[in-house]
C-alpha cells in the first residue's frame, strides 16, 4: 500500500496535466477513516497555589509544596522527559466581599505537568500526590504513546475509504475511473489530537488528603481522519 506522503509526492508528476482536465471529467470524492485505540499513557496537571499576607511567604509554601510534588513524580518517571514545570507566579489576590473587591494577600501560583507511561500506576501516583498540598489535579489527558503512527493510519483508511466510493460510483455511472488528480486532509476535521483524549479534574483544594488514589477508567480514543480526493474519469 503507498503511504499518503508517496501519493502526495507522485501528485506532483502529473499535476500540471491535471488542469488540462475538463472539469465535467472530473470526480471529487471524500474519504474518511477512523483508528480506535485504548490510551497507554495519561498526562497530569497539577496545580499549587497560595494567598499569604506576605508575598515571601506565598512563594516559599508554593516553593516547598513543589519540590516535594517533585520528588514524587521522579519515583513515576523519567524527570528530564515526563515533567515540565511552569515559573511561579506571583501576584496581589482579591476577594469580592460585600459588593467589593477587598485585598486578600499575595497570591503565589505553580504548574506541573507530568506524563505517566504505565497506567497500572495511577492509582499508586494519585494517592502519593493526595499527601502533598497540592490545590488540583486540574487536567487529566489520556493519550497513546504512538498516537502520530495511528492518525497516519487514519490518513491511509479516508484514502481507501474516498479511492472505494469513487470506484462504486463510476462502475454504477458506467464510466472508467482515471488516475488520481488531487487529494487533501479535510480542513473540516481538526488536526489538534486533544481533540481525541478524554479529560477531567479533581479538586483537593490544597489539602492533604493521603489514603488510596484514584481509579481510572478510561475510554477508547478514536483517531480521525477526513480527506477529498479528486480523479480524472472517461467514457
């Protein structure tokens, strides 16, 4: 079977025929294809977050509460690839009392994303992670490790999904379908692969819970595809 790039490339060879084509020669069909797979790895976000009267101190407990989140995210994983932590962030936090915004202190804020590749070990994560002051486990992205293979896949499926409706329309038309004059992934289907992951959050409000983690159940990703093929057809 050609790959899409190989049929992309060869589009080149005859592209300049293909304006030559009479437009009533012509057939445009779509193709759509589709790849189902369970997620093999989950991507958390985890968030730490402080208000203190004094900004120092803000900075020094989100600080602590970081480095301690760390310490546990390198038992899970490889700590140069799996975990990215954002800059603290600091800054003044108002509440809305009494029909106005009162000063409540200095606000410091932190962000870890953490990629767990072994889903057997969610459950044992989340529990350690529940020990920490951590305010929110605020995204749970469930992805798979080979999720740019399983899209081309889906690319190679509309192909041969567009190249088996146009081959059935011409025979029923009963006319010859001719070589292939353009194709393109749909703009309509969105290349954005979180499109696909299934998500949610919990909140631990910045409290440390400890016990058993979480369970999870996550639910089969499917990896899509639409792409408008073109041919030329002949009597």
């Amino acid at each position: 079977m050609k790959t899409l790039t190989t049929i992309l490339s060869a589009l080149i060879l005859f592209s300049s025929c293909s304006s030559n084509v009479d437009e009533s020669k012509r057939i445009r069909v779509s193709g759509e294809g589709k790849v189902r797979m369970m997620p093999d790895i989950v991507t958390l976000t985890l968030s730490v977050e402080f208000t203190e009267p004094r900004m120092v101190d803000a900075v020094r407990k989100t600080q602590e509460t970081v480095d301690s989140v760390l310490v546990i995210l390198a038992r899970f994983g490889n700590k140069e690839t799996d975990i990215k932590t954002s800059s603290i962030s600091a800054n003044k936090a108002y509440r809305y009392v009494n029909n106005s915004n009162q000063f409540a202190g200095y606000e410091s804020r932190q962000t870890i994303d953490f990629v767990l590749n072994d889903l057997t070990k969610f459950t044992e994560l989340t529990g350690k992670l529940l020990e920490t002051k951590i305010n929110s486990i605020s995204q749970i992205q469930f992805n798979h490790s080979k999720a740019d293979s399983l899209f081309r896949e889906a690319d190679l499926l509309a192909y041969d999904d567009a190249f088996k409706s146009a081959n059935k329309l011409t025979a029923r038309a009963d006319v010859k379908l001719g070589k292939l004059l353009f194709i393109s992934n749909n703009n309509t289907t969105s290349e954005n692969p979180q499109d696909y992951y299934s998500r949610s959050s919990i909140d631990t409000y910045g409290k440390g819970y400890g016990g058993r983690g979480f369970t999870i159940s996550p639910e089969v990703i499917e990896f899509k595809r639409n792409i408008i093929t073109e041919f030329e057809i002949s009597n």
